[in-house]
C-alpha cells in the first residue's frame, strides 16, 4: 500500500556549533517522504524551482519515490537557513524565502487520488484541506501542524482536525493550541477538536501517543551525539505514516499505532546523526530493526511477581 | 530488609493557584521515609524541634517508621514556604528557615549501623558523608542531591560519589553537574564520578536510569490533576529505595533496578494528587501494583513480527 505525501521541499542551509552546510535537501515532504520510502511505494506532492539541483531530485529517485506529483516551475526553491545553539534544542531561523512555495497550489495527479494513507505534512492547513478536498477516501489521514498556522490559520486548521485520524504536533504547540500546561489535558483537549489520534512530540523526551481511553508513552532512542536535528519530526511523522501504509492501512488498531510511533522515533533517531538526508542513503532494514529492538529493550520493564 | 532514610523533616507552607495550607508535614526525609514503608520496615534519621506537631508524629508511626534516630530538640523545626504557579512545573521559594536543622548532626543508634538500603534524602553531602561513616557495609547506597549542594558543596559531593551505588537527580541538575547539555551524555558522565548508577528525573517526562552498557526510559505516569507536586522526587526515591530494601538489597540487578525506578515513579504520582503526605494515608498495595501494571501497558510495545 502506498502513502502520499504532500508538504514544503526546501534547500537548506544549516548551521551547527561545529558545521555548516548550504543548499542541503530539505523541507517537511523530503524529510518525510524518505522515512517513508522504507515501509511502503511513496506518491510525493510538491513544488521547486528551476534551480532544484539534478542530485536531490535523484535522492527521491534513489528511494523509489513516485514524483508525478512533483511540479517544476520557473523560480527559485523554497529556502531556509538556521542555526543551532551548542543546546541543540535551541534554534534560530536566519532566512526564509517562500520563492515558488509562495503560489503553491497542490495539483493531485489522477493517480494519486486513492493512496490509502495520506500524510499532510508540515504546509499551511488551506493547502493540507485542499489536498484532502482532491482525495477519493483514504483509509488512514495523518497530518503535521505548527506554531505558526495555530497563529495564522487557526480557522483553516480547525476545519482540519475532523477530517484527520491522527494529528501530530509537538509539546509547545500543544500547549498554545490548547493552553493547557499539561500535556495529558492538552492530547485529551484536542482529540476533543476532532483527530482520532493525537500524538504530542517531546523531542529528547520521546512522544505521548492518545486514542479514545488509550495511551502510549514512548521513550526518544538515546543518541549521544546529534549531528542535525532539522526534519526529525518530518521524518518521524513519515516513518510512522509509511510503516501504517505497509499494514494496509484499513483498520488501524492502537496496537498499530503504537508501533508506528515507534518505527517514526526509530527513522528520526538516524535522520539526526547526520547533516539533512545523509543518514538516509546508508540506512538498512536490518539497521531500523535493530534499532527497534533495542528500543523495545530499553523501555520495558517486567510484570508484577 | 530495612531501609534507613535521613534526609530533612520540616513544616511547609504550601500554595497553589487554588489551594494554600500551612505548617503540612514536609522535608526530603518525610517523603522518602513515607514513600519507602509501602514496602520495607523504615529507619528514620533527622532533626524537629520542640513545636513539632504530634499529629505528625504520629503520621510516621501510623506507617511504622522507627523513630529511636529521630532527634527532637529544643527550638523550632525546619520550615519550608513555597508557591506554585499556574504551570506546576514552576515553583518558587518564598522563605526557609533552617531552625534546628542548622545544627542537625545525624547520629546514628547502634540498631541502626547494619541496616542493609541506605537512603540519604535531599540534604548536604557533608551530612550525607558522615551518615555513610558510621554505616557497617551497607549493600546498597542510594542518594538524591539538588543544585545548592552541586554549587556550594562540590568537593564534598564529588567525595561522596564514589560511594554511591545510585545517585538521584533532576534534569537541571544533570546538566548543572556535567555541563552536558545532552542528558544522555550527563548520564554517562556523572557514572564516570563514581555512582554504579545514576537516575535523572525529569518531571512530567519520566526518568532515565543508566548503569554500565545498561539504559532504560520509563514514562511518567500521566496525571491530569496535579494538587501539590512537593515531594515528588523524596517519594520517588524512597519508594524506589524500599522497593530494593525489600528485595533484600544483596546482589541488585539491573531489572531489579529497573522495577524499583517504576515503583518509585507509582509512588509519587500518587503523592502529587493530594497535598502534603495525605494521599499516603489512604494508599493500599492494591492501589501501587494495579497503577503499576497500568504504567506497563502504558509504555509497551510489540516484538516485530
């Protein structure tokens, strides 16, 4: 089973304490089509300009995703530049030019239009409502918000939320969609606003996972060194997404669910070893499963004697 | 087994956005010693002066803590006032007063020397040390520490470490110690100093414990309400102190280790729904091990297939 994925594709310019890097593959739907490209056959929705270099283009190729939908116009790609501190928690957009993204309207190819799982990934809520508009129901809708359309377009993404079976947006947006200090109330608050799911992204301290008188709490992979931590919720939500594909996504029990968040912190924990989508071409199916493993490992614990 | 515990014994003044009560049964001790007697007989060590109320007294009696290291003194106990904001992640100290704990020089009775699970709470490593020194061969040594020890008594705490089988932290603090700000990396260090193993709590977000080559991530349990977070970390280690005390504290092994974090986190989040030590008067075994299977299911996840 196929996923779609639709979101910004960006060349980035990063800057770390200890390396920086320009014109490097980005955006939320790069991140997250090639987390997903490991489950399942990925259909990628998206724009970039005419300078987007010849050797990204073949990054997607290279995973076997579908660029049908992938429009190129006459401009220049979508760009962002930021810096992390020494904290790699804390970032500092430098530039953002919007360039091609700026007219962006997500055209879906016909073939697209019955991808069982569809992934909005981080665009404005006009465009993810849009895109939704133009599918023929999918199974299994997941989509990724932020601070900005809580801010901006918090009409469009209200109208959003019903017609999604899992949100995911991070601890702080959370909050200020919901202006709950607590995360328990605030996953409980916006299942109240209409996703079926809701999971609340807690960088180093894993993810918080609601369902209807269910939750998960998973653990984030301990890694000592981070390289990059730019796409790893883009990557998460893909690598989540394209394991829920793989399933076939028709009835997607809590169970699923559960080990979707994990495969999703599995993929961000690599993506973050290395500047932008590097880690991504080495990666293996052994290595991902490996990983899985020592993650279940190391947060369980044994029943009452 | 027992478990001694010395720590603080204090009154605290207490206010929340919606809540304020005065002169509640407070100090490091008092919730360790409380949160350890779920499971193993407890030898109390402290300081209260001659206002120390008896109804206090008896709150320790009730649970059948030994109070023959309990010294009452002439003057006033320790008093402790604190205010929590809207987000109860968020505390302020509005006044200490250090009383008769100023002078507080714990001496140990003879009965006490050979208790097997030693507990030294929340107080100055110099008093911690010398706890330590009048102790036959404990088999295991936990300590909880805090900021103010790791700023104005590091050469103290940094002689105390090495004695240590567990030390017990907070995020902050973690970092504070390692000027790390990876936890991950603070983690490893701080094992480097001395403690065969280290807990970092990190509040509403779980614990992590680190042994040699051994890692686990446990969740915090998820609360909607909290009522009064004071005492949450005392609880936490005294349960997870006299967990191990029950055990027999001989040869604790990791997943021994690991179960004794979960019970400490059960523990305090039962504490945290009521002020001061009350929800420990109504608490059951029945209550700790049905919250503890649920903390399981909580956090698991799936082999692969």
């Amino acid at each position: 089973m196929s996923v779609l994925v639709v979101g910004s594709i960006a060349l980035d310019t990063v800057k770390t304490p200890f390396e920086e890097h320009a014109d490097l593959l980005g955006g939320s739907a790069s991140y997250a089509a090639l987390g997903a490209s490991f489950f399942s056959p990925v259909n990628l929705v998206g724009v970039v300009g005419d300078d987007f270099p010849p050797a990204h283009m073949e990054t997607f190729r290279s995973r076997q995703i579908d660029l049908n939908g992938l429009q190129t116009v006459p401009g220049k790609t979508f760009r962002w530049s930021g810096e992390y501190m020494l904290d790699m928690n804390v970032r500092e957009t430098r530039s953002v030019e919007l360039n091609v993204f700026e007219h962006f309207t997500p055209v879906l190819p016909e073939t697209y239009r019955e991808t069982p799982v569809v992934l909005l990934a981080n665009i404005g809520p006009n465009l993810q409502n849009h895109v939704l508009d133009q599918m023929e129901r999918p199974r299994f809708v997941v989509a990724d918000t932020m601070d900005l359309w809580i801010n901006i377009a918090h009409a469009e993404l209200m109208r959003l939320l019903p017609r999604l079976d899992l949100l995911i947006l991070n601890d702080s947006e959370a909050r200020l969609l919901t202006k709950e200090t607590s995360l328990i109330k605030a996953g409980a608050k916006i299942r109240a606003m209409g996703p079926g799911h809701v999971v609340i992204k807690k960088g180093e301290h894993g993810a918080l996972l609601f369902g209807e008188n269910r939750f998960f709490s998973c653990g984030a992979y301990p890694l000592e060194d981070i390289h990059d931590p730019t796409g790893a919720g883009d990557t998460f939500a893909g690598g989540l997404a394209g394991w829920l594909a793989a399933q076939g996504g028709a009835s997607v029990t809590f169970a699923d669910l559960r080990k979707a968040v994990v495969y999703g912190s599995v993929l961000a924990s690599f993506n973050v070893e290395a500047f932008s989508l590097t880690r991504m071409h080495s990666l293996s199916m052994n290595d991902i499963e490996a990983r899985y493993e020592a993650f279940r490992l190391m947060q369980q614990f044994e029943v009452l004697d």
